[in-house]
C-alpha cells in the first residue's frame, strides 16, 4: 500500500430491468512489480495476521469512502452503500 502498488477499481453493474447502472463493485488488484497485476485471491495469503487484514479493510475504506465524496459532489452517485 505504501508503494501505491494496490489499487482499488470499480466495476459498474447494469440493473438489467432498466437498462441503467445502478451500482458500483469495488475490486482490489495488486500491480507486483515482477508478477503484473494480481487480483486479491493471488495475494490475500500476503494477509496473514489479524492486524495485516483490519488495516488493510480500513485503506479500502478509506478509499471507497474517498471516491463516494468526490462522486457525490457531482451527478455521478445518487446514494451509496457499503456492504
């Protein structure tokens, strides 16, 4: 994370009874330097103790949360959830 080597993205997902996309997933990849870009069943191993996993669910908080703020302002999100 310090690196700036793990990424978050967000995949759109289209309601299909209207026709319009109505969420956003969000995905962790990992660009290791010498593996290319690893999706996180490739590295969750990396997440060894308890500590490892809480801070690294609070930076992808962090980061969701980043991204629904900036989003908000604009006409992009109309309500958000995290579950």
């Amino acid at each position: 994370m310090e690196n700036n080597e793990i990424m978050l993205f967000f995949e759109p997902r289209l309601n299909t009874r209207t026709g319009y996309f109505s969420a956003l997933h969000a995905v962790v990849r990992w660009h290791n330097p010498r593996r290319g870009q690893l999706i996180l069943d490739d590295f969750k191993t990396v997440l060894e103790d308890e500590s490892a996993v809480r801070g690294f669910s609070a930076w992808m908080l962090k980061l969701a949360f980043a991204a629904a703020d900036e989003w908000s302002s604009s006409t992009v999100l109309k309500s958000s959830s995290i579950s």
